[in-house]
C-alpha cells in the first residue's frame, strides 16, 4: 500500500474556514477518493504554519528521524485551493520547495469534498 504524508494549512484548519481539520483529508485518503487513486496508508500529517518557512525542513527531519519516505505527499485542498489564498508562497511554490527538500514527489489537493 502506498504511504503518504499530508500537509495542511494551519491557519484554516484552526480558524475554521469551512476545514474542519485533517478529518476531510483522512476520509478521501482511506476510501481512495478524490486526488487519491486509491485507499493509501497515512503516515503522517504535517501541519504548515505561518509563513511556512519551516514546514521544508521540518517534513525533510521527520522523514530522515522516522526512516520511512513517503511515495508522495499531499498537500491538503485546503492549502492548495484555500480562497483567500496563502500570502506567503503559492502551493506551487510550496510544492516545489518541498520536493526539492526531501525528493517527493508533492501533489496538489486531497479532496472535492464541500
């Protein structure tokens, strides 16, 4: 079974913009739906905080400390689509900072849940 980190924008999930957390993100993640092309074992779920300026360097720690590399990671719908989006950087940046930090493959979106 693929294993995948998801990362999600802090800032929504503990204001409430309609995220109610990793809840979304987990289900799509467990029943294969959405951006998962099929049911995936979670390995971990990282939270981005503003600015994001550590949130490379702390999935590349964790990924050397575990010893596990995920096969991709998920970068939640609601960091990837979030409408005001992030001031900081764009999930394509994100994306591409990432993957240059830890060799990731990163995808855009976790659900199309409303």
């Amino acid at each position: 079974m693929k294993q995948v980190l998801i990362v999600g924008c802090g800032s929504y999930m503990d204001s409430g913009y309609g995220c109610p957390g990793e809840w979304r993100c987990l289900k799509a993640a467990a029943l294969g739906e959405g951006k998962f092309d099929e049911p995936v074992q979670v390995m971990g779920f990282h939270t981005c905080h503003c600015p994001g300026r550590n949130t490379a360097p702390n999935i590349g720690m964790n990924i050397k400390m575990a010893d596990v590399k995920p096969d991709a990671i998920y970068l939640s719908s609601c960091m990837a689509g979030a409408k005001p989006g992030c001031p900081y950087t764009t999930p394509e940046e994100m994306a591409e900072i990432i993957t240059a930090k830890t060799g990731v493959p990163v995808i855009l979106g976790t659900h199309d849940y409303h």
